[in-house]
C-alpha cells in the first residue's frame, strides 16, 4: 500500500495548494470588512510582496498536507477508518459510492451551516452588539477556500491525521486490537478534535472582539466546534471522502443559501 498512500498524499497535496491560493485573499477580504485601516497597515508592512507571500503560503499548506496525509492513512489503516473510494481509484477498481451515505453527508453539511447560521443570526448577534457590523455577504475567496481547505485541508489535519492518532494511541495504550476496539475510543476522538479546532479559533476572536468574555467562548467552541462532531461520525461510520463532502457543503451551503437568505 505504500505507493497507494504516496499517490493519495500527493493528491490531497495538490488540492491543498489549490485551496491555498484563496486562503490569505479571503483572510484579508475578511480583514479589510472588519477593520479596514488595520488591513491596509498590514498590506503595506507584509514582508514579501503579495504574490509572493500568497504564493509561498500556499506552498506551505501543500507541504503540510503531504506530510500529515501521508501519516494520517498510515494511522488510519492501523485504527479501523477507510478511504476506500480513494483506494479503489488508485488500485483501478470499480469505485463504488454509497448514494445513502453522500445523502446523509450532505443533510450534515446543510445541517451545521443552517445550525451556525441562525445560532449566529438570532442568538449571538442579539447578545454580542458588535456581530451585527461583522456580518457580510457571498463572498467567492470563502467559497472557494472553504471548499478546498477547509473541505480538504482540515479534514486531513483534524480528522485523518489527529482523529486516527487519537485512537492509535489509546489502541497502543490500552492494547487493543484494531478490529474489537470500543466505540468510546473513536467518540472521545471526536470529541478532542471538535475542541482542539475550537480552541484553535480562541486567538482570532480575540483579535476581532478585542476580548474574551464566557459568551464569546461559549460561541467559538459551539460554532467551531459543531461541524467536528458532523464531520468526524462520518469519518468513523462511513470513511473519510464522506466527511470531507460534508465539510464542503457546510461551506457551499452557507455562501450560496444561508448568507443570502438571512444577510
């Protein structure tokens, strides 16, 4: 399987570049939306020029996608999860998709957009006087990076690398066997990676919010924390390709249903 799993890390390589390229534009859009002197400040001290810095970020991503690919279906084949569409394309075999689970991966990816949404639009924003000035419209750079990154790229970091070393270690720790392994293994993984997601988006909403209060932390692990548990039963119960369809329809539906339906 070791050229399988370096054609599938190379793949996802690919792709996570691609994504790449639309990351640092829809950073900055966002930046620009919220605080339009700060972005220009930041345009003018970045240390490469645009194209280039956008270009070696994008390099990187690509970089790091390999690398926790290439480890993550190491681990995965080793805890019981698949990527048994990608196998069977790689091995040229007849691929065989199941139309109930991509159903069932897609009312997922609906589901937690329409969730975060109204949580957003007719919770927090009536708690948080700020949200209201920070909501803006369809925005292509977050389509398209949502759909490539945060569809691909994250799925690889949270779900096929940090979910499959989860278990890994657990199976190692308590010597358990890939095929008997109990069920709260994969549900306490996870449940570390929706948090450990979650938390990641601490320092970015305190940049925005200029604090911490409990609400706003209370929303960053509800709001970033709520697809994980989506994204990763499916990576459990159905494989990883299904995870990441629901990840990108989260992103699909929310900038061309939700955003215009409720902004």
């Amino acid at each position: 399987m070791k050229k399988i799993d370096l054609k599938i890390s190379l793949l996802f390589s690919v792709i996570c570049l691609i994504g790449g390229f639309f990351v640092l534009p829809y950073q900055i859009e966002n930046l620009q939306h919220t605080f339009p002197q700060e972005s220009d400040r930041l345009l003018e001290t970045m240390p490469l020029p645009y194209s280039l810095l956008l270009a070696v970020s994008s390099i990187q991503i690509s970089i790091l996608a390999f690398i926790l690919s290439f480890a993550g279906i190491k681990l995965a084949r080793k805890t019981g999860f698949s990527l048994k569409i990608i196998d069977e394309f790689f091995q040229k075999e007849k691929i065989r998709v199941e139309a109930g689970s991509v159903l069932l991966a897609v009312v997922f990816g609906v589901m937690t957009a329409f969730v975060l949404v109204v949580m957003d639009r007719f919770y927090f924003q009536k708690q948080i006087e700020i949200l209201g000035e920070l909501q803006s419209g369809f925005s292509l750079n977050g389509l398209l990076a949502g759909v490539f990154y945060g569809g691909v790229f994250e799925e690889i970091m949270l779900r096929l690398f940090f979910m499959s070393l989860i278990v890994w270690l657990m199976m190692k720790l308590f010597k358990g066997n890939k095929n008997r392994l109990p069920n709260a293994y994969y549900w306490i993984a996870i449940m570390i990676a929706s948090l450990v997601f979650a938390a990641g988006h601490l320092p970015a909403t305190n940049m925005i919010f200029g604090e911490l209060t409990p609400l706003l932390i209370v929303r960053c692990f509800l709001l970033n924390g709520i697809g994980g548990l989506f994204f990763g039963y499916l990576y459990w119960k159905k494989g990883f390709e299904y995870a990441v369809i629901a990840h990108m329809f989260t992103h699909i539906s929310l900038q061309l249903l939700f955003i215009p339906i409720f902004y």
